[in-house]
C-alpha cells in the first residue's frame, strides 16, 4: 500500500504547474492499454485505406474486392509467417493471404473493404451523436424548465424504439442506395437513432456545471448565454462528451457488423465484415478462414477503441484511478493476504505487516 501512495504523491508532484491538456495527455499515458488500443486502431486504419485504395486513390495491393482469381492454393491462405531457418516457407504474402471464397474473390480485399466501411460507419457515426447529443443535451440542462421536459421527452420516445429493430428498418431502406452512397446514407441514418445516449449524459453533466461559481461570474459579467455554454461550460464538459463518443464509435462498428450478417446493411457488390461472416457461414467446416478474419477485426476494432474511451476516462476524471488502492488496501485490511496478495499467512494479523494508518 505504501508503494502505492508513494507512486501517487510522485504522480501528483509531477503535475504540478502543467496545463489541463498537458495533465490529460500525461494521464492518458499511464494507460498503457489504451496506447496501445490507438496503435492498433491506427495500424488497422492504414492497412484498409492504403491496401485497397479508397476512392480514386489506388492501393499497393492488386487486387480489388469484386475480382473473381483463379483458385490458388486451393483456396487456402498463402499467408506465411515462419521463417525458413525455422523449417517454414520463409514471410511472405503470397497471392491471396487471407485466402479465397467458393468464386475465386480475395478475401484480403474483401476483408479490407470491410474495415473500411467499418470504420466509415464508424467515424460519420460519432460525429452525428456528438452533434446532436452535445446540443439536445446542453440546451436541456442549461435553459431546464419547460425546455428541457419537452427535449427529455422526445430523447425517452427515441430511447423506447429498439436500436437493432430501426437499424434494420434504416438499413432495408439504405441497402438500395448504391456502392459508397448506400454505407454514408447508412451511417447518417444510424447516427440520427442513437444520439440519445449522449444527450443525457451531457443533460447531467450542464445541470451540475451550470450551478458552479465561475457560471455566476460571467452571469454577472453580463456574458449571454451562447457564450456560457460554448465558453465556460462546454469545455468543462468535454471529458464526458469525448468518453462517450469513443464508445458510441465501438457501438456503431457492433451496430454495422450485425446489421450486415442480417443482410440490412451494406450489400453487395459492396462488402461488410458481419456480411462476410453470413455469406460463408455454409463454408465454416470447409474454409474456416473465410471466418477468422472478419471476427477477428470485428473484435480487434471493438475492444480497442472501447480501451481507448476507458483511457480517456482515466485521463480527464482521475479521481477513478486514484480509488482502485484504497479500494486495494481496504480489501487486503478485511481479507488478508488472499485480497492482496502479500504471500501473507491467512492466520497471520494484518497488523504485523502495515501500519494502522496503511490499513485504513
């Protein structure tokens, strides 16, 4: 317990004097997960847009998602990661990495297609349900009243629609849209559905802020109530809204990948990872691969930006990591040594190994 005071008291010293974007980013750091989780994010982004090309901007990989190959390998991945002087073929690419489908079509391509709708989905997403979730919410919390039931009242009507169910409805209406425009129109239609999440965390957030002293300050200086929100309470209020964002964008890749597999989303000739995972579900005993890859991603996307929304939890509310040691410590004075860990004896008395001050 000790150490873990000592390395807090450092922590808090070496903030000392610096600037609240500095102490976030300091913050965010020390959670290596979420570095990590932005490594990966960004490895993966790089790989889809520079493989494939995006747009008319052509990519280092030859082939494309909608050319049928010959089978090579038959079928198999020629992805080789052993070396040589380990009794392997040496690390290469091969024709097909990822392998191919019954028709011939690359699976790498595809799969990269996939993760770029993904990721499409994903940002045009986020930046509808910060919009509208940051201004539905802010308007609500700040003016309260008679405002903020009428606002709070249409987020519950939104809020009782299943989000899978209007997904499906929106995705059977955007799947006639075409190639590129079907996966925007998707992504614009599922961002207008679930914003209602961030509108009440933002609420809550403007109702607490807008009774601080600083708020009275500029009442009092005469500053209107535009100012108020965008100057003072928006950026105290920014740490809940980019936490729940980075979520909302995990949410939207989830949303995406299932609506494909239902056939609700994206369509072909384009290409979903949840549409890959259905249309080879008939091929899981023969070509298992066609599966590993896009669950793979799937998950990979997931989890790393929901490490990076934790991360930015822990960044701009530190109050949360400074808990977890005396929850430890708390834990360790109630159940010894199987709490924390120490290799003490369960019959030996906490006292004898920490102080009564260390022990609270």
């Amino acid at each position: 317990m000790s150490t873990a005071t000592d390395t807090t008291q450092k922590q808090a010293k070496d903030e000392v004097g610096l600037s609240q974007s500095r102490l976030i980013f300091r913050r965010f750091l020390r959670h290596k997960m979420a570095v990590g989780s932005v490594v990966m994010v960004s490895l993966i982004t790089l790989l889809a847009f520079t493989s494939i090309g995006f747009g008319p901007i052509p990519g280092w990989w030859p082939l494309t998602f909608q050319q049928l190959n010959p089978p090579v390998n038959g079928g198999r991945p020629t992805l080789s990661l052993i070396p040589q002087w380990a009794g392997g073929e040496g690390i290469s690419l091969g024709p097909h990495p990822f392998g191919q489908d019954r028709i011939g079509k690359d699976n790498f391509a595809q799969v990269m297609r996939g993760i770029q709708n993904s990721i499409t989905v994903m940002l045009i997403v986020a930046s509808i349900v910060t919009v509208l979730g940051t201004v539905v919410g802010g308007v609500a919390g700040f003016y309260r009243g008679a405002v903020d039931n009428v606002l709070m009242r249409i987020t519950d009507l939104f809020i009782i629609i299943p989000t899978l169910v209007i997904a499906a409805v929106l995705g059977q209406i955007a799947g006639g849209a075409g190639l590129g425009i079907g996966v925007v129109f998707l992504a614009i239609l599922l961002g207008l559905f679930t914003w209602m999440g961030m509108a009440r965390l933002v609420r809550a957030e403007f109702l607490s802020l807008r009774e601080r002293e600083f708020v009275d300050a500029a009442k009092m200086a005469g500053a209107s109530d535009r100012r108020i929100i965008f100057k003072h309470i928006v950026p105290n209020a920014i740490g809940v809204i980019i936490v729940t964002a980075t979520l909302a964008m995990a949410g939207a890749v989830l949303l995406e990948a299932s609506l494909g597999y239902l056939n609700l989303g994206v369509r072909p000739p384009d290409v979903s990872l949840g549409g890959l995972i259905s249309q080879n579900q008939s091929s899981f005993v023969t070509r298992p691969w066609l599966f590993w890859w896009p669950g793979v991603f799937i998950i990979l996307l997931t989890l790393s930006v929901n490490f990076i929304g934790d991360g930015l939890r822990d960044a701009f509310d530190p109050r949360q990591a400074r808990f977890r040691p005396r929850r430890r410590a708390i834990l360790a004075a109630m159940f010894g040594s199987r709490a924390s860990g120490s290799g003490m004896r369960p019959s030996e008395p906490t006292s004898m190994k920490r102080g009564p001050e260390e022990a609270l």
